[in-house]
C-alpha cells in the first residue's frame, strides 16, 4: 500500500507533497528535520492523503499534486 501526501508548514506558507509506503513515519522524519528539502519549513500538518495499491498510480498521483492544478488544488484545502 502507497500512500500519496500533503503537509503544510505551520509557520510559512509552503505546501510539500509525496510519496511513502509508512505516512506516520515520514510526517515523523519531517517534523523532525531528518528531511533536507523540508527542514527549513518545519513543523507540519497534513492537509491531505490518499490511499493507492500500486506505486505507479501513487507516482501519477503525486506528479498531479506536485503540479500547477495540483497546488491550486492543495491551497485551495482549509
């Protein structure tokens, strides 16, 4: 099972999406500044996640997300 993902800084405005076999994990590795890309932007909250059976549909998911709709579509989240 993939999960696709989307956390947001509490204290900027910065959406990060992705991709992970174990979410509790990484939202852990991201809050916790094991995360290079994410570090300067901790700590998150997540606004969004979907559950897929195969990783190449959770890819096409993320890539979605990760896109200019996709973004529209996560800023658009309360």
């Amino acid at each position: 099972m993939f999960f696709v993902y989307a956390i947001s800084s509490i204290r900027r405005k910065y959406i990060y999406a992705g991709l992970t076999s174990n979410l509790e994990d990484r939202i852990h590795r991201h809050n916790s500044g094991y995360e290079k890309t994410t570090k300067p932007y901790a700590p998150f909250s997540i606004i969004y996640s979907k559950t897929f059976l195969t990783r190449p549909e959770a890819r096409e998911h993320e890539k979605f997300l990760k896109s200019t709709p996709g973004k529209r579509f996560l800023y658009s989240l309360p």
